[in-house]
C-alpha cells in the first residue's frame, strides 16, 4: 500500500526484561532540550519512561562559533513505542511518524497540488490548450514532495529500526 504521509509501525519482541529495555533504551537516549545546544553523542534525543518512549533520531552535531549545534530535519520520524512485559519476555511496539506541523504542511501541499492536478485533466479532456501544462507542473510539485518526503523520512526510519532491533534483538 501506497502512503502518501509516511509512517511505519512494529514490534520488537525481546527475551529481556522490561526494565532491561527501559535501560537499553535510556543508555542510547540523551534526553530532549528545548534549546538547539543538545550536547552528547547518543542516537536518540527524547524521553525514555517506565513503559514508554518518545524520541527522535540524532542526524549529527555542527561546531559553530564553540557551541555544538544538534542538525535537525523536519522529515525524520518520530519514534513512539510502548514496552509491555510478557510471560516469555518483553514486547515493544514502536510507531514512526512525522512531526504534526510536518504533517499538517504536507496535506494541504498534496491536497492543493492533487486539486490542481484534477483541474488540469478535466481542463485536457476538455481540450483547453494549457491543460496538459498545469497537469504537468502539478505532476511535479506531487513528485517532487513525495521524493522529499520519502528520502527524508524511510531513509533515518529504516535506519533507527535497525539500531533498535539490533540493541533490542535477542543474541
């Protein structure tokens, strides 16, 4: 199936406790800042409680000025999961989606492109000569947010899947 707002969704079964995952979880999280200065070198900045966690990918630091500044990105996904203990271990359940405003801006883009893009093919079965025009270029605004919003959020999403199932996983 074809999303067109991006968002993923699994569980991670474990052997471990579920305190054994909270404090996985917390050994690789720095904990969020309201302010751009997040120092550390871990690869989620959020919050890791009891039974759950909400954090996004850490992208990188720049040095400017002396001051180390977190990069971030509008398109990566945020990371919500639930950890619930079980009889033969621990399950996390884990949902990726993007930031609201992100989400928000991306449905009136794509509403307002996919409007025009009707508009130009009633106006090319009509035969309106700039019909195939404005189909074309709203073709392209489609194309060209869907290939930004694909690349930036599948690309850190599979990526922080791993890392997790890899901290996560069973040895």
């Amino acid at each position: 199936m074809i999303h067109i707002i991006p968002r993923m969704k699994f569980t991670i079964q474990t052997g471990k406790s579920p305190e054994e995952v909270q404090a996985l979880l917390q050994s690789v999280t720095d904990t969020e800042n309201r302010w751009l200065i997040v120092p550390g070198d871990k690869a989620f900045i959020g919050k890791v409680g009891e039974t759950e966690f909400k954090f996004l990918p850490r992208l990188g630091d720049v040095l400017f000025a002396g001051i180390i500044i977190h990069v971030k990105d509008s398109f990566l996904p945020v990371i919500v999961g639930q950890i619930q203990g079980q009889e033969s271990g621990t399950a996390v359940i884990v949902r990726m989606r993007l930031l609201w405003f992100v989400t928000a801006f991306l449905c009136v883009w794509f509403g307002i492109t996919g409007m025009v893009f009707l508009a130009g093919l009633l106006a090319v079965i009509s035969g309106q000569p700039d019909g195939w025009g404005i189909t074309a270029s709203a073709f392209g605004f489609i194309l060209v947010g869907q290939l930004l919003v694909k690349g930036g959020f599948y690309i850190p999403a599979r990526r922080a899947k791993r890392r997790l199932e890899e901290l996560l996983g069973d040895v």
